[in-house]
C-alpha cells in the first residue's frame, strides 16, 4: 500500500496489523481519485473508518487542506499517526479513537464541515443508510463537497438519502464504490 499521487507520492504506508481491517487496494483508490478528482485546491476530510488512513493521506498528498481521522481500533489509530508521521502531515490531520457515530455527533457539536467524506466500514458491521442521513441532517457535507462509500456488492443502498443524491457507483470485484453530492449541485 502506498500514496499514488500527488506531494508525497511513492510513500509506503504500513497496514493496520493483524484482519480488522481490509484496505482499500491502490486499483480501487485509484479508481476513487479518478471519479472525485484527481487533484485538489484545499478543502476538509473526514475519513470516518480510518483503517490504514490510506484515503485521507491520498486526499492531502493531491492537496486537500486537513483531514480528520477516526478509527475505534486502537491499532488502526496507531498505524494512521504512523503513516501520517511518514508523509509529514502531521500539521494537517487530526486523529481520534472513536466509533463512527459518537464521531459524528462531536463533529456536529464542533459544527465541522467537511468537502470530502469517505466512508469505508468493515463491511460485516456497515451502518451506512443511518451516516448518510445523518450527515444530511446535519450539514457536515459542505455545499459544494462529496462523499465516497466503499461497500460490499450485496449491499444496495438508497439513490438518496436526505439531500444527498447518489451520483455515480462503479463496481471493481466485490467492492461498490458509490459517490453522493448535494441534490442541488447535481440538477
């Protein structure tokens, strides 16, 4: 696993170790980075199942301002400071041991605002139809922002969810990619 583009290209990042969690391959980031990107001029990230922080880190390297990590597996949390420590982001990425609801409910008390959200839950434990509406609800997708989820085939999710409009999905194996925008930025 390592950063694909951008300022710290070519960086190895280490994988959380142990099978609690199932990193998104380079093919897949790649394939993510060509729908959402490939680069950016700022803006903020919320990668809510850290893993590895292989999403979030790629997000920085292509030029997004901060990011925001949250993992709930304390070696996952020890792998992203690690990983964002060898890119030299450490200025630009905030890091909390949290699972993913009690960490959405303190980014709303904090009133954040996120230009890019990535949501990639192990796949057995997903809650995503509840964080999309909840983000929805709550405005923690910028106007302008867009969310990714990463999810197994056999989940079908809703082509919207609050003013979250599905945009786009592309299938790569046993993966989904699905791509949410505001409804009012897709019409």
């Amino acid at each position: 696993m390592r950063v694909i583009s951008g300022e710290h290209k070519g960086v190895t990042l280490k994988a959380v170790p142990g099978d609690s969690t199932r990193p998104t391959t380079d093919k897949v980031k790649e394939s993510i980075f060509n729908m959402i990107g490939p680069y950016f001029h700022g803006g903020r990230v919320l990668d809510l199942y850290g893993g590895a922080g292989g999403l979030g880190i790629e997000t920085l390297s292509r030029g997004a301002d901060h990011a925001v990590f949250v993992d709930k597996n304390f070696k996952a949390i020890q792998t992203i400071r690690s990983n964002i420590q060898a890119c030299g982001l450490s200025q630009k990425a905030e890091v909390y041991k949290n699972d993913a609801k009690r960490a959405l409910q303190a980014l709303v008390k904090r009133e954040k605002q996120f230009s890019y959200i990535f949501l990639d839950p192990p796949y057995a434990k997903q809650q995503l139809p509840l964080e999309l509406a909840f983000i929805s609800e709550n405005h923690l997708l910028e106007s302008s922002g867009t969310i990714v989820v990463e999810h197994d085939v056999r989940v079908s999710l809703d082509n919207q969810y609050g003013t979250l409009l599905k945009v786009r999905e592309e299938k790569y194996g046993d993966t989904m990619i699905a791509i949410y925008q505001h409804e009012e930025r897709v019409i």
